[in-house]
C-alpha cells in the first residue's frame, strides 16, 4: 500500500466494472452504442443468472457512458426507445474534413 503522499488523488477512476465495459464498446463498436448494449456487456453475469436488470442499473450504464466520454446523440425506434451515444471523438475526427473541393 502506498503511503499518503504517493496516493493518486482518484485511485478507483475508470476502474469500475461498467466504466472498462464503456470503454471496450469505444473499440468493439463503430463509434455509437446504445444503452441496451452497454447494459449487456456491463452485467453480462446478471443477465446469464436470467436477472432482470433494474431502472438503477440503466442509470449506473448512462453514468459510465458519460465518464467514458460518450454523448448522447437520439433515440433508438421500438419498444424501450434505448439512448443511442456516440464517443465524442468519433464525433469529429480531424481526417474528416468534408469542406474539401
């Protein structure tokens, strides 16, 4: 254990089960995701148990897809209506400069 001084001031950020889920959707995904998704890869042990997941486990996946860095872009269509996000910089990337003639 470190001592103190040596501690980093936030040890646990970006360590947590839903937020590493997050950030593998950043590289597996084609830059957007929807909740349902992410829901399904952060609490893939609970889904395989046949548990139902909870309104606070969608609010904890909105909250580590934020900290990852995605930003919410609309709605998906169908019953549920899932949050479809997309990771902010696969937004805008400086290769896709479409004002070129």
């Amino acid at each position: 254990m470190r001592k103190l001084p040596q501690r980093p001031p936030q040890p646990a950020l970006g360590r947590g089960r839903l937020q590493i889920a997050a950030r593998r959707l950043q590289w597996i995904g084609e830059g957007t995701t929807t909740t349902a998704i992410a829901a399904s890869y952060g609490y893939a042990l609970k889904l395989h148990q046949r548990r139902a997941l909870t309104p606070r486990d969608y609010e904890a996946v909105r909250r580590a897809l934020r900290q990852a860095g995605a930003v919410p872009i609309g709605r998906a269509g169908g019953q549920g209506r899932p949050t479809i996000w997309a990771f902010e910089d696969k937004l805008s990337s400086p290769g896709d400069n479409k004002s070129k003639a």
